[in-house]
C-alpha cells in the first residue's frame, strides 16, 4: 500500500492507542528495551510491532494491523523493519504465536521463520547471526 511509513516511535500516547485498540487486554510496555515501530497513513497510526531487546536475542512482542489496513502488506513491511533493524545488530528473532493464528504464522513462515512446535503455542525464530 502506498503513503504508508514505517518508523521507530517513542511517542506513548500513539503507542498506547494502537497496541490496546489491536489487543485490548495488553497493557504497553515502555522500559528502555522495548522499541516501537508505528506504521501511519497520514496522521492515522494503522499498524506497530514492539520489540523487546535483550542482551543476546531480539524478542518479537507484539505485530498488530488494524483491520481495514489488512492483505495490503502492511504486516509484511513491519516484519521486513524488524528483520532488517535485528539484522544491524546481529541478534536473532524470537516469538510465539498461537497455533490457531494462521494469518500471523503464514506472515512469519514467508518472512523466512523457522516454526519449533510446543503444546500450546509456537516458538518461531529468524536466525540472523551465527
Ligand atoms: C497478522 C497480521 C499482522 C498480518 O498483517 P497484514 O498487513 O494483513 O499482512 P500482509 O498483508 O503483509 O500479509 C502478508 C502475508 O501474511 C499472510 N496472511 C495475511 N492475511 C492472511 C489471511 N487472512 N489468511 C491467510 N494468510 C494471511 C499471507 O502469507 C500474506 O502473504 P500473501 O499476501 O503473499 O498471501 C494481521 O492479520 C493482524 O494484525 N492480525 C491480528 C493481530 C495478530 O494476530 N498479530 C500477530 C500476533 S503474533
């Protein structure tokens, strides 16, 4: 989708609005490791993913889309963002998703994830160094 931008945002209120809009029942996280990158329409923020950086791992928290923004590549731009700012410093990405979650579990296994099955949700990982 075109006029979509993507980029690191420490702006709260933003953050805060479009994580609880997407999943109601979480409540942000804002220490020093969590990185936000907001994806905006104009002045209409439409989609984040939230990070949570460890000394050796990147965390993948959190991708959410809102759903008239969806099937537009969106999600799919977001996880490139992550993949390429994980790649700068050589930590490899970790998340879980529920296995009923098809849509994000397509997403991941495109984005070139690696999928390690447990009973009640799954472990994916993007190795991106050594
Ligand atoms: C998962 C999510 C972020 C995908 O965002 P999106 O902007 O729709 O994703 P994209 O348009 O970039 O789609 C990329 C790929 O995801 C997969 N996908 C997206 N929607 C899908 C659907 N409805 N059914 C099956 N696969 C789907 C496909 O592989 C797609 O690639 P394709 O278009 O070549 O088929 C979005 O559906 C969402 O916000 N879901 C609710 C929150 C959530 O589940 N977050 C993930 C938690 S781990």
């Amino acid at each position: 989708m075109r006029n979509i931008f993507i980029k690191k945002s420490t702006n709260e209120k933003r953050i805060f609005m479009i994580v609880t809009e997407l999943f109601p029942t979480v409540s942000p996280s804002f220490s020093e490791n969590d990185l936000y990158f907001l994806a905006s329409k104009g002045q209409e923020v439409v989609g984040f993913a939230h990070l949570i950086l460890l000394e050796d791992r990147v965390l993948f928290q959190g991708l959410g889309v809102k759903e008239g923004y969806r099937n537009k590549g969106i999600g799919g731009r977001l996880v490139d963002t992550v993949v390429n700012f994980s790649e700068k410093l050589c930590k490899n990405i970790y998340l879980k998703v529920k296995p009923t979650n098809v849509e994000a579990l397509n997403l991941y296994a495109k984005k070139g994830f690696t999928i390690k099955k447990l009973r009640n949700s799954y472990i994916l990982q993007r190795n991106l160094c050594t």
